[in-house]
C-alpha cells in the first residue's frame, strides 16, 4: 500500500514537471515588446552601426531620386520664379524642360540671393566637405568590403603580390593604384571572379574621380530677376503683378475707384500660372468665390454681386438693365447695375453657385471658363493679358546678387552612380561577408598583424626562390618577383563549407524583396498620379502595384507570425485592411519614414520574429495614424475651401 502511495506521489511529481507553466494574456502582449527592448538595448554599434548608417545612406539616395522626380514633373505651388535657369522668361510654372541636354553644364538648381563672398565660400565648402570628405568616405567603404572579398579570392585561387599590397594596405585612391589593378587582371594575376575585378576597376575610378564630379555638378551663378516691359510706362517688376478676376468700371458709385481692379488675392503677387489648371491653387480669395455671401471682401462682394445681376462682357449673363435698385454688400445701390467685366473664372470654383437668375442658363463650355488665354494680370493700374505678358516679360541680373546651386542633370547621373556604386559594393560585401561567417573565418585586414603575416608569405616565398632581396633595390626586386614567382602568389585557408549563397538568400526572402520593390514603385505611381495629367493607364497601374503590395507585404506578415492557418488568415486579413486608405486618398507618402524606420530596425536589431514584427510595427502605426489624421485634415480643408496660403481677412 505504501509503495503504491509513493508510485503515485512520483506520478503526480513527474507531470507537475512536465506541466508547462501558464502564460496570461498579459504576459503574452507583453513579450514581443520585451524581446524587442532587449534586442535594442543588447545591440552592439561596432558591429550594427555600419548597418545603420547604410540604411541611412539608401534612403537618403531614394529620398532623393524621389525630390528631383518632384522637381522634374512640377511643384504645382505655383510660387516659381518666372524666370527659367536658363534666363528665358515664363509666366506659366513648370514648363522649363529640366532633361533637355542643354542644362548638363548649366546651374539649374539653385536657391538663395547670395553676395559674391557668400557664394564663393558656399562653394568652396561644397568641394572639400562633400567631395574630398565624400571620397574619403567611399573609400573607406570600399577597402573594408574589398579586403573582405579578398580573404574569400584567395581561398580559391591565388593573388600576386602588388593586387593583395593594393587590395589590403595602399587604401588612398588615385589613378595610377587602379591602372596597377587593371594591370594585374591583364595578366592573369587578378582576383578569382573577372566580373567582379572589373567592377573593382570601375568602382575605383568612380572614387578618384569623385572629387572632381561633385565640383563639377555645383556652383554659382548671377541671380535674376523677373521684369515686364510695359512700353511707355518703362519696366515694372512682375513681383507686383496678380492675376484679376474683376474690373468695376463705374467703381466710385460704391466707394471705389473708376475701373476698380478686383484681384483673386491682392497677396498673392508675383504668382506664376500653373501648367495644368492656370490659376494657382493657392489664391486664398477662392474661399470668397465658394461663399461670397460669408465674405465681406472686395473679391466676396463683388462674386455675390456678379452671381445675382450679372456681367457686361458675357452674353449668357448679361446685365439686367432694368433694375434701378441693386445691393452691393450690405447697401442698396440706386440706378442701373455696376458695368463689371471678368477675365478668366475657374469652373471649378465658381460656377456651383450658377444655379439661378441671369445664371440659370449659363453655357459651361463659354471660353471665359476654359481659355487660358484670357487670364489678365493687374501691373501698375493696368490690365495685362497674358499674351501681352509672355511677350514683354524679361529676366535681368541682379547687380552683385547670386545663386547657388546644382545642375540638375548632373546631380541625377552621379545619383544613378552612386546608387549603382552601392548596390555592387553591398552585394559583394554581402556575398564575401557571409562566406566568411558560413565558414567560420575573419578577414584580414590591413592592420599590424595582417602586415606581419603578409610580409612572412612574402618572404618565405623569396627565400624559396632565392632571391637576397636585402642586396638589390626596389627596381632588382621588382624584376625578380615579376620573372622567377610570376608576380608572387598569396593563398588564403580553404572554405570547408562553401561559398554562400546569394541566390538562395534572396529566394528565402523573396516576399520581403517584392515588398521593398513595390513600395518603391507605388511611391512613383503616386508622384506620376499627382503631378501628371492623370490617365485610366496610369489609375489602373497604380491600384494594381498598390494591390499587389498589400498581398505581398500581408503574405511577408502571416508566414511569420505562427505556424497557426487561422491565426495567419487572420494576420493576412488585418494588413489588408491596413492598406484599404492607401486605395482611397493620397495618404501614402506620409507613411514612408514609419515604415523606412521600421524595416531598418526589424532588419538590423530584429532576431525573432516577435522582435521584428514589433520594432516595425510600433513606428509604423504611429506614422501611419498621423498620416491618416493629415489625410482627414486634407479633406476637411478641401471640403469647406480652406486651402491657400494666402488667406482674406474677412472669414
């Protein structure tokens, strides 16, 4: 009996044992979190740092790309300069072709009204931070990754003297260590991947002649500014020029002047048009055009005037001669209606509020509505047209006044180069670093100890060859290492297990990689979308990218949260929905630094996969409510007419 007692005792002890501890659901939300903190607070800079800083270094390439993509298909602010990089006069933004050739060697990027001292000295600081200091910087970069390589070349064939001497400890950059380089491939002596000893040569001129692109691509030039020739009355600044909705011929009968001017914004002077729409977007008088009746202004006055009697320059909406009594804002007016004439009137704008009495008929395809041609500028008391103004407008010098900047083609090109240096550099630090880590061995690099260990290979190998190099000079040594070794050969240890491979890496993250790809792509959908005349071809490639995304990125998610059918339904179900505004507002760009964030933080620091799905997660949802709020707030502001920044004082 007792022994069956103890028999269960030992029984009960043993499951107690094998009975897992319970975990609350507290504990389980908990958990990604403390991974995640763990995983930041256990990182190590020496070696992670260098990724971070290249994930710095990629988005800021992208970023780029992106900007000058923005610059080339137009700001649509409509607050550029009329004159053109080139000196040419243009009252309507964005048609200045920024990839016409002619700009390769002109500064067609440029800011600021700088002094000569000023401008010389921005310049002078451009050539030694950004080129000298940049070149050093890619040089650096490319001698830890090439020793790297080279601790892979040598394990499976052999590399001469000079090729590891350059490779390893002559790290300055110039011209004539390349052409040695060059030299040794020639002769059969090179590294063990020829595509990859080209890449080297190519990649090594890119550095040396770094320096001499940048200056290249920057400079100053003569700041200009925009002037209308207006014949007798001589040159006026087109800073001073607004586009008119309104001249009130007979204004004195209601306080005003005669042939009172009646501008969208008196603000918003020196605007030029906008290529798509004309008139900017930004006039703040259009929120006194939607309500005229909230708006106490000149331009709220006159629209609620015109909306009830009339126009003397548009048959549809003639006058109404008849009537004796008129109100003009708060005050009757007695006699016939005010003899107002219009110019140009955004359809968009003005014409919801046609709905009756001399408007009720109104033809919507009138060309006061949708010829451009008839926009009229306000210069000195006078109406311009815009014929009148694209003709007599001329750009002129400041005296002593300059601008600083880039030429766009140029900056474009060697951002193409640098992004191509980095992608060949990373995949071949990529490919020999993880060698490297599959097999177990460090690369040497051009430190005291790999000094020492090269220099006993190398005279090892002339003692076997019988060579006193101690009783020649350089030029002897040179020609005995050159005709009894054949240039030396330096080996490196065996790689047990193989090379690494990139291909299968890449396979194994292929949903990651599509991921990256098609975000990058819907980002310029997006830019097409927004600064283009839209087309059906480019909405339907872009809903597709962004579709394609979403499944992507929700299959990268599901197969890594549990190995659970309906708990990865469920993630895949949950991103979807995630990115249904993207399919419904302009909300993605906002997103990008989340989600930029977080796939460096889950890539570099993530090691689970709770890990990484929090270190990306909590950046990204935080951007991503702020960009849903500035998307509400977008449309707030569009639904009752707040856009502009130029805005009317009577709200």
């Amino acid at each position: 009996m007792a022994t069956h007692k103890h028999g269960d005792s030992e029984s009960n002890l043993q499951e107690t044992l094998m009975k897992k501890p319970q975990i609350s659901f507290r504990q389980k939300c908990a958990r990604p979190f403390k991974e995640a903190w763990h995983d930041l607070r256990s990182m190590k800079w020496q070696r992670e740092g260098p990724l971070y800083l290249f994930a710095i270094w990629v988005h800021c390439l992208v970023a780029l790309v992106v900007w000058m993509l923005l610059v080339s298909l137009g700001s649509g602010t409509s607050k550029d300069s009329p004159c053109h990089p080139d000196g040419a006069f243009n009252a309507i933004a964005d048609t200045f072709d920024w990839w016409a050739p002619k700009g390769l060697f002109q500064i067609t990027l440029r800011t600021g009204t700088l002094s000569f001292d000023s401008a010389k000295a921005v310049d002078i600081f451009w050539n030694l931070i950004i080129g000298r200091g940049g070149q050093s910087l890619l040089a650096i970069a490319s001698t830890r990754i090439w020793i790297e390589y080279l601790s892979v070349s040598i394990a499976t064939k052999p590399a001469s003297y000079t090729t590891v001497w350059l490779l390893r400890f002559y790290t300055e950059p110039s011209t004539i260590s390349t052409l040695r380089l060059a030299r040794q491939f020639f002769l059969g002596r090179g590294l063990a991947s020829a595509f990859k000893m080209w890449f080297l040569v190519i990649a090594a001129l890119f550095v040396v002649a770094f320096p001499t692109l940048m200056s290249s691509l920057a400079g100053y030039t003569t700041a200009n500014q925009a002037w209308v020739d207006l014949g007798e009355h001589g040159l006026d600044s087109f800073s001073q020029a607004f586009p008119l909705a309104f001249i009130i011929h007979d204004g004195t009968r209601v306080g005003l002047t005669e042939n009172q001017h009646v501008p969208y914004d008196e603000g918003a002077r020196g605007l030029v048009l906008q290529r798509y729409g004309w008139l900017p977007d930004i006039i703040g008088g259009y929120q006194s055009m939607l309500n005229p009746n909230r708006h106490a202004d000149l331009i709220g006055n006159t629209t609620a005037y015109v909306l009830s009697y009339g126009l003397s320059n548009m048959a549809g909406s003639a006058i109404e001669k008849s009537q004796n009594d008129t109100i003009w804002g708060k005050e009757t007016l007695r006699g016939p209606p005010l003899n107002i004439t219009a110019f140009y009137l955004p359809l968009d704008i003005f014409t919801p509020n046609f709905t009756e009495g001399v408007w009720a008929s109104i033809n919507y395809m009138d060309p006061l509505f949708n010829d451009e041609s008839l926009i009229t500028y306000s210069l000195s008391n006078e109406a311009y047209n815009m014929a009148t103004i694209q003709k007599n407008g001329t750009c002129q010098p400041i005296q002593n006044r300059y601008q600083w900047g880039f030429s766009f083609l140029q900056l474009f090109i060697n951002i193409i180069l640098l992004s191509l240096w980095t992608i060949g550099m990373a995949l071949v630090w990529a490919k020999s670093h993880l060698t490297l880590k599959l097999n177990g061995f460090a690369a040497i690099y051009n430190n005291w100890k790999g000094l020492l260990e090269f220099t006993e290979v190398l005279g090892g190998q002339l003692k076997a060859a019988k060579i006193e190099y101690l009783t020649i000079d350089d030029k002897q040594l040179e020609h005995e290492i050159e005709n009894l070794l054949q240039g030396g050969s330096v080996t490196g240890l065996p790689l047990p297990q193989g090379f690494y491979s990139l291909r299968q890496g890449m396979i194994r993250q292929k949903w990651l990689l599509l991921s990256l790809f098609l975000g990058i792509w819907a980002v310029y959908l997006d830019i097409l979308e927004a600064f283009t005349s839209s087309s059906f071809a480019l909405n339907i490639a872009s809903i597709a990218t962004k579709s394609l995304l979403a499944i992507s990125t929700a299959t990268l998610a599901s197969v890594h949260v549990s190995a659970n059918i309906f708990k990865r339904a469920a993630v895949f179900l949950l991103v979807c929905v995630v990115f249904l505004p993207f399919f419904f507002s302009f909300c993605g760009w906002p997103t990008a630094p989340g989600s930029c964030l977080g796939v460096t933080l889950a890539l570099v620091s993530g090691t689970t996969s709770r890990s990484k799905a929090t270190l990306f997660g909590v950046p990204f949802i935080i951007n991503y409510i702020i960009a849903l709020a500035l998307a509400f707030s977008s449309l707030i502001r569009w639904k009752y007419g707040l856009w502009g920044y130029y805005t009317p004082t009577h709200l």
